[in-house]
C-alpha cells in the first residue's frame, strides 16, 4: 500500500486532503437518508435528495478518475480533481441553502399538523 501511496509523490498535506475528502465523500453518501429524512425533513423521494446523491457519486467518480490518470501519468494536471471541487461547491451551496431554509421556516414560519407530522411553511407570499 505505501508503494502505491509514494508513486503519487503527494506531500503528507496533499495526501491528508484527499483523504479526508474521500472519507468526508463517503460519509455523505452512506447517511445521506438518515440526514435528508431527520435534519432537513424532506422524504428521500424528493428531487433534493437525488440531486444530493446525484452530485456526490459524480463527485468519487471524478476524483477516482482523477487518481487513477495521476497514477498512469504524473504530469497530469488534476483536471477532473479541479472540476470535482467545483462540483463540491455547488453541493455544499444547495445543501446549505437548505438547511437555512429550514432554519428560516422554523423560526419565522407557521407550523401546520397533517397526520401527526409537523410542517412549516412560509407566512408570506412573494
């Protein structure tokens, strides 16, 4: 395993944040359910949830694909990495509009009961 780490020449820096950003990845991915039904309260069938998940497995398959082209050649200029952390951006933007969404509604919405489940929605028209 550390022949196969050495051969990408990353400094311990380098090597930690793509660690961690596989690890962090995978998190996402394996709780993105528990997370989407318990914090943001909106159903796994949502169009948010798909394009959670949508955006995080283009987010391995890029990196992965940028690894394994670094392997193969070390002068490749980390396109699809460079390309991935944009993707990453948007996800963490989406994900953090709807979480201040949330917030927002709860604090400044009305809370309505439809069978024992509570919603809050806007008390504003625009």
């Amino acid at each position: 395993m550390e022949a196969f780490i050495s051969h990408f020449n990353f400094t311990t820096a380098e090597l930690a944040v793509h660690i961690a950003l596989l690890v962090f990845n995978f998190f996402l991915l394996f709780f993105a359910r528990p997370i989407f039904e318990h914090v943001i309260k909106k159903s796994p069938d949502s169009f948010g949830y798909s394009f959670f998940h949508f955006i995080n497995i283009s987010f391995l398959v890029l990196h992965i694909a940028d690894l394994t082209l670094l392997y193969f050649d070390l002068h490749f200029e980390h396109f699809f990495l460079r390309f991935a952390l944009t993707i990453i951006t948007i996800y963490t933007a989406f994900f953090s509009f709807s979480m201040i969404s949330l917030f927002t509604r709860k604090k400044f919405g009305f809370m309505k009961k439809v069978d024992d489940k509570e919603y809050y929605i806007d008390t504003y028209n625009s």
